[in-house]
C-alpha cells in the first residue's frame, strides 16, 4: 500500500488552501480540483457574477435563454459559463444562471436524460439531507435544470481559512448520505468518470509533468476501458482500450453505497440556516470513501491543515460513517486518495496551461504528491 497519510511541506502556503489558488479553476469538463468550486451553481459568492455583455455569442444567447426560462424576473447572475470552448463562446459545457430566488443549469451536450433523471429524483427524495430540484426542463439540445437558490459559502467564509469552513457539517451529511438504502435503478457514481477526463485533459500537453500519468498508471484497477467510440469519444487516449480504468460502482470491499460522486466544500448551501449537500450530477452507487477522498487528497499534499482534517474525519465517524474503519482510515482511503491525488494534480496543470500561467504552490504540491505515488509504487 502506498501511503498518503502524511502530509507533504510545500514552500508557501500562498493560495495552498483548498478554498483558494488556481488548483480551484474548473477544467473543461468543469471538475474543480478544491473546494470550493468557484464554478458551481451555488457559489456565487465565492466566485462573484460576470456580465452577458462580454461572452461569446452562442454562450451569450444561451445565458439569454435560460432567463427566460426562469419562472420569475430578477437579478441576474452568471455563476459559471463554463472553460475552453464554453469560454470561447461555443456553450457546450455546463453554464449556470441565478435568476432572482433560482439557479438555471444548463447541463453537458449529451448528458444521459435517463440517468439524470434517475438522480434528480433520487436527490427529492432525500429531504434534508440533499437540495431537491424545482424542475427539469430542455433547451433544444440542452437539459436545464431549476433549483431553489441557497446561501453558498461567502468570501468572508474561504478568507477565514480551513479551521472554520463547515467540515463537521459537510462529514455528517455524507455519513447519513452513504447510510440510506439505495434507489432503485441508481446508476454508478460519476466519480471514476472525472479522473478518466481530468488525466485525458493533459492530452496534447508539451508542459504536463510525466508524473501524473505515471502515477495514473499506477492505480490497480482490475479492468481497461472497452467501450465503442461514441462512449469513449472525447476522452483522449488515457481512456481508450488498454488503458486502466476504475472500475465503476464497483466496490472491492463490498461497501458499495450511495455516494456524491464530486463532494467538496462547494457543494454545501445553507436552506434556512441549515447546510444541504448540492449537485446530483455524479450521484450513485459506488465506494464510499471516494467521497472522502478530495479531502484526503489535499491532507496528503499539505493543502489542507491536520486540524481541519482531523475534524472532519471525526466527525465522519462519530456518526456512524461506513466509508472507513476508526481503527484505520487510511486502509479503506489510500486507493481512493491517491486517484483523487491524481485528478485534482491533472485538473489543476491542464487549467494553468490553458491559461498560459504557471502552475501555484497547490498544484507544485498536487503534482509532489504524484511523484511521491510513483516512487513508492513497486518496480
């Protein structure tokens, strides 16, 4: 086993937090490598809004559109409008709209409307404990769907630093999370998924360091992809046949549980005071600690501070969190660590290059950390 637990030192903790730095900036396929997302429908002000005015003319007419969609006028935000071609103005990655009380969002060209469906009715049915979508409407090609605006995390709540962002609150939802029964007919969690398009992302990369797709090749998973084109379309060739694959929804330990899927600290909204968890986009059946394992993943780079850490695995277990053993965390939490490792380590180098600048004190740790993987891995 590969040991994460220990925590790397970095030179700077300058935009090193999980709640700041570049490593935070959504890719293409809008996986944010920390928490929270800036990007995501619910963290408006973390990110702040952006005017129409300046986006690419299709982006522009589908901002227009969602507006209208809204059930009532009111100030208009733009939480996110996506990176690369959506950035260009080619709207095909998902784009977010807050409307007066509501949030638009209009989802990925080619999101499964079967499986999406699946989710959002599974997220109803969990009051409480997930935000429950008001509607799902389409946009010619395009599904939106309208939800109830929450109270994000604040700037005031990111500038306060790890040890007094919400982890007990976020913990304990996943612990009730992964203790209901699943839903009939869920499908796997999309979790693996985003590993695959974060490490095919470096594709084309002159300047992605060699050891994220080293330590990418690392992780022991029991299958390789096999799909046809259409499903392995738009993935690069770390998806392609022959390549390793995570196995998904499965779980080798016989854990498997409703899982998030992408939980980090900007999936949490405040409904009347109280944190819900956000955004059921990625979620289904799977292994549990993968929900824990973004976390885990900062904790190992030095990203996230031990008392933050220490508190929110706490209060995981304290109630009653299955993901893990209190005994020894990190035996069901090494596996899913490191592939997060490498995730957040690809996202954070893909959006750096992208945008032509170099890479933080995050994403040198991100990428140490992958180095640190590759080394320990057996010859």
């Amino acid at each position: 086993m590969i040991e994460l637990s220990a925590p790397a030192p970095i030179a700077s903790r300058d935009g090193a937090s999980p709640t700041a730095g570049a490593a935070d900036a959504a890719p293409p396929d809008g996986d944010p490598a920390g928490p929270p997302d800036p990007g995501e429908a619910q963290t408006a002000g973390a990110a702040g809004g952006r005017s129409p005015g300046g986006l690419g003319r299709t982006t522009a007419e589908l901002i227009s559109d969602l507006v209208r969609l809204a059930p009532h006028e009111g100030p208009v935000t733009v939480l996110k409008q996506g990176s690369g071609a959506a950035a260009r103005g080619d709207a095909t990655g998902v784009v977010v709209v807050r409307v007066g009380d509501v949030v638009l969002k209009a989802h990925p060209e080619r999101t499964s409307e079967a499986d999406l469906r699946v989710r959002l009715d599974a997220a109803g049915r969990l009051p409480g404990l997930m935000l429950a979508p008001l509607r799902l409407e389409r946009l010619g090609t395009r599904l939106v769907t309208i939800w109830p605006a929450g109270e994000p995390l604040t700037p005031a709540d990111l500038e306060a630093g790890d040890d007094h962002a919400p982890w007990e609150e976020g913990a304990r939802l996943l612990a009730r999370l992964h203790d209901h029964p699943l839903p009939a007919g869920l499908p796997p969690d999309g979790g693996h998924a985003r590993l695959v398009r974060a490490v095919a992302a470096l594709d084309g990369l002159d300047d992605a360091p060699p050891e994220i797709r080293g330590a990418y090749g690392t992780l022991p998973w029991s299958h390789s992809a096999t799909g046809g084109p259409g499903e392995l379309e738009g993935l690069g060739h770390a998806a392609r046949p022959g390549r390793p694959m995570p196995p998904e929804g499965r779980d080798p330990a016989g854990r498997s549980a409703l899982v998030h899927g992408d939980w980090h600290l900007g999936q949490l909204v405040r409904i009347g005071g109280t944190w819900t968890l956000i955004d059921p986009d990625d979620l289904g059946v799977g292994d549990p600690a993968w929900d824990l394992a973004r976390p885990a993943a900062w904790f190992a780079a030095g990203l996230l501070a031990t008392s933050a850490w220490d508190r929110f695995l706490g209060a995981y277990i304290a109630a009653g969190g299955r993901a893990v053993g209190a005994d020894d965390p990190w035996r069901e939490l090494d596996l899913p660590a490191r592939a997060l490792t490498v995730q957040l380590a690809a996202t954070a180098v893909a959006t750096a290059s992208r945008a032509g600048r170099p890479l933080d004190d995050a994403a040198r740790a991100l990428v140490s950390s992958c180095r640190r993987i590759l080394a320990a891995a057996p010859a």
